[in-house]
C-alpha cells in the first residue's frame, strides 16, 4: 500500500489554509455585505433558515468523502467511486430537501418559492465537499484554493445578482452555484489524478455496509441544524434568524484558525508522528486567540458595516464568539482522535470493533452534546417568547450555544492527554493574557476611535485600521514574551523561503 502522506509538512499546508482562510474573511464580508445591505430583514432571516435546512441534507454526505479521505490517505484509489456516488446521493438529497421545506414553509412567513429554488444548490455542495475530501487525502494544501475560488466566485457573482440585479434570496442562492462551480473546477483540476481511476463497485458496496459510521456522526449536526427551525417555528418569524445570521458572520471569523490544523487529519491517517501534532495545537490556540479578540474587540462596528440594524445585536457577537472559540478547539481535539484511530486499516474489523473505536464513541459524544443544546433551546425559547423581545431571546440562543459545547471541550481534552499529546498552556497563558489586554483595551475605546457613519467607504478603512493595529500589537507583544511564538515566525519565514524543515 502506498503511503501519499510521507513528505507532507503540516506547518506548510496549515499556513496555505490559513493564509487563504484570512483572505476569504474578506470575500466574505464582501458577499455578506453585499447581502445585509440589500436584502430585507425578513429575507436575510430567510436565508438563515434555507442555510439550516441544508444541514438536514448535507448529514448524508460523508458517506463518501468520509471514506475517501481515509482510503486515499492509505494510498487505495477511491475518487473515481467517490464522485459517482456523490452525485447519486445528491439527487436522493434534493428529494428529502423539498419534503423538508414543504413543511416548514406552512409554518413560517417566508416565500416558498425561494425555499424550493434553494434546491438547485445541493448538488453543487455534494460534489465540492467530495472533491474537498479527495484532495484532504491527496495534497491538503491544495483545498486552499478551493476555499479561495468559493469565496472570490461568491463576491463577484454577488455583486452582479445581489447587488445589481436586486434578485433577492435567489440571488444569493445564484452567488453561491456560480461560487460552487468554480470552486469544483479548480478542486478537480488539482485532484484530478485521483478521480480518473477505475470505478470500483466493491468498494460502494463496503461503504454503503459500513454507511452508518460516517453517518452517525451527522446525526449530531442534525440535531444541532435543527436550531433555526426550533426558533423560526416557535416565535412564527424569521427576524431572530436574521440577527443569528449577522452575529455568526463576525464570530466565525475565529474558525478559520482551525485550518491551521486541517492537514494533522491526513497526516496521522498517513502514520506521522505525533510531535509536530503537539506544536500545531498550540498554533491553533494562538490564531484563535487573535481572532477570537477581534471578533469580540469589533462586534459592534462590524454588525455596522453589515447594516446598522443588526447593531443592536453585538452581545450576540461577543457569546457566540466564545463559542465558536470552543467548538474549532473541539472540531481539532475530535480531528487528531480520529486520525489515530486506525480500526478500519483492517479488513476483518467487526461491527463490535467499530462500536468501540472512536469512530463511533466521539459522535456518541457530539450527539449527547446536540441533544442537551436543542432541548435547552426548545425550552427556553418556548417559555420566554411571549415575555422577551427578539434580541434577549437570540442572545439567550448564544448563552445555551457556549454553556453545552464548553463540558465537551474539557472531556475531548482529556482524550487528547490519554493519547500521549501535551498542551503548552505557559504559552496559551501568554496568548489569552495578550488578547485580553490588546483587543480589551480596544474594546472599550472604540467608540472614541471610531466615527460611526453612514459613508462605509470613509468607515470601514478605519475599522481595518484599528484592527490591523490591534492584531500588530498582539503579535508583537506574544513575539516577545513567548519562545515558542518566535520560533513560529521562524518557521514562517523558512517556508516562504522554501527550506522548512
């Protein structure tokens, strides 16, 4: 068996990822504010409910980029069956979509049409995570540019069916096909070795027997989707949604610090070893740091430069921001117990085996975990929509979102230590203490800084400003105290150079 993951180095493939990761924020704002600008409240809250329903569809994905990226890792050529099948699950996949939105569309005010015509979508999402997954196993570095062509398409095709064609929802759904599509080409351009090979029904047939491996993991995210409708239903509007939305556009700024990390997967799956994992996790934790201070730092004026209405809605921003801190922290953790679980390199594994890998007891966990959150936010949203307004309520959804995923960080961790793998917490100390000081600081003399205008052109320069500053003294200030932060920048600068180690 061919090993496609030997000369792989985590540090280069990370920094690509996160690199284009950052760059994305930008065409994501972008799009975003292309959207927020142009949509009405109730059609962005629209959005927000089309973008949840996927998450009902997307869960059967992984049935075949689960197992490409594993198998293509360990050197077994399974892109060509991969995309077939892909394409299949697609088809059964906006099948289930139309069911699902024939009913939710009797439940709320949104235009129906919109909700159907977001169908035309699934297919292109099924094949751009296959060819993502086969590339993961392949060259991980390479996925960067299909995140960078995703993001540069979306920008350009908003600007023209968003922004001058005043389309609406089905110019954002327009946006994201043309974005796909290209993203598709370029991830088949770059893993087009592994999807010439031959179609092998043997192994359709394996992952359609094991179909409840990487299925089960879906279930979580199920569950968890299941969030927008929960709100959307109960308060019989879409407005709440709509103030999520805006607030998740600036706290999932911090996920992109998990791409450091994307390429540990496939290079433990590959047999590396396990030092460079140690190092890489604290490189998470200080990108994450840095991003999560200026997530919160700006709250305010980046719901501004969105649209001014979802400024209210800052508080939102800074809760959920601490949660998405933890849950890309949890997303590493679950990525690096997965990649040493090697059950599945042997044939002859049972249906037992599977039951006690990690394959199975980390979803086990993750589905816990979506269970205690969906049925706090049931709860609470039921009891409280009568007395609360929209705001107070959205912001409770925040405080049940952090309060359920944080348990789940400190018992991944623990998993991590019985693994041998050690976290530099000195180091992490330096990183939140630096974060806290620069970006707190920043936080609370914004207002002073900043002159909240209706020109964005005269605006959003000086907020890019004064969070360049903030992030230069973050990096200056960690370069200083910490060792293992220079010796980051070293490395950074080697491999630019072309000579990392």
């Amino acid at each position: 068996m061919t090993n496609n993951l030997s000369g792989i180095r985590i540090t280069y493939s990370g920094l690509i990822l996160f690199v284009v990761g950052l760059v994305s924020v930008f065409t994501s704002l972008i799009s975003n504010f292309l959207i927020t600008r142009n949509l009405t409240i109730t059609d962005y809250g629209t959005w927000g409910l089309i973008s949840g329903l996927y998450g009902y569809i997307v869960v059967i994905e992984p049935i075949m980029s689960y197992w490409a990226t594993r198998e293509i890792a360990r050197g077994i050529e399974s892109g060509k069956t991969a995309m077939f099948s892909s394409g299949i699950f697609s088809i059964v996949g906006v099948l289930v979509y139309i069911v699902i939105a024939s009913l939710v569309s009797h439940h709320t005010n949104v235009n129906p049409n919109d909700l159907f015509f977001a169908a035309i979508l699934i297919p292109f999402i099924f094949i751009n995570r296959t060819l993502t997954a086969i590339n993961m196993g392949w060259k991980p570095h390479t996925i960067s540019y299909g995140i960078l062509s995703l993001g540069i398409g979306q920008t350009f095709a908003s600007i023209i069916f968003v922004y001058y064609l005043k389309m609406g929802v089905p110019g954002v759904i327009l946006s994201l096909l043309t974005a796909y599509a290209l993203s598709i080409v370029v991830l088949a351009i770059y893993g087009r070795e592994k999807i010439v090979n031959e179609l092998k029904f043997s192994l359709l047939r394996k992952w359609l027997k094991l179909f409840w491996i990487p299925l089960y993991p879906g279930i979580a995210a199920l569950i968890s989707a299941f969030d927008v409708v929960v709100f959307s239903t109960i308060t019989g509007a879409v407005i709440g949604l709509a103030f999520w939305s805006a607030a998740m556009v600036v706290s999932l700024l911090v996920t992109n610090a998990g791409l450091i990390s994307r390429a540990v997967y496939s290079k433990l799956l590959g047999g590396g070893d396990r030092e460079h994992v140690e190092g890489n996790l604290t490189q998470v934790f200080y990108f994450a740091l840095l991003l999560s201070g200026v997530s919160i730092a700006f709250a305010k004026p980046a719901l501004f430069t969105l649209n001014p209405i979802y400024e209210i809605a800052a508080p939102v921003v800074i809760i959920a921001t601490v949660y998405v801190f933890f849950n890309t922290i949890n997303a590493v953790f679950q990525s690096i117990l997965m990649g040493v679980e090697n059950v599945d390199e042997n044939e002859n594994s049972s249906t037992q085996h599977y039951l006690k890998s990690k394959l199975f007891s980390l979803p086990t966990l993750s589905l816990i975990q979506s269970c205690c959150y969906i049925g706090l936010l049931t709860v609470g949203v039921f009891l409280l929509y009568t007395k609360e307004s929209t705001l107070n309520l959205v912001i409770y959804w925040s405080v049940i979102a952090l309060v359920t995923s944080f348990p789940f960080t400190i018992y991944l961790y623990s998993l991590v230590r019985r693994n041998s793998m050690k976290i530099d917490f000195s180091s992490i100390a330096k990183y939140l203490g630096s974060s806290v000081g620069v970006f707190g600081l920043l936080y609370f003399f914004e207002d002073k800084l900043l002159v909240y205008t209706k020109n964005v052109f005269q605006f959003v320069p000086e907020l890019i400003l004064l969070s360049i500053a903030g992030i230069v003294a973050y990096i200056t200030i960690t370069y200083v105290l910490d060792l293992r932060t220079r010796k980051l920048f070293k490395s950074i600068l080697n491999e630019i150079r072309g000579n990392a180690f």
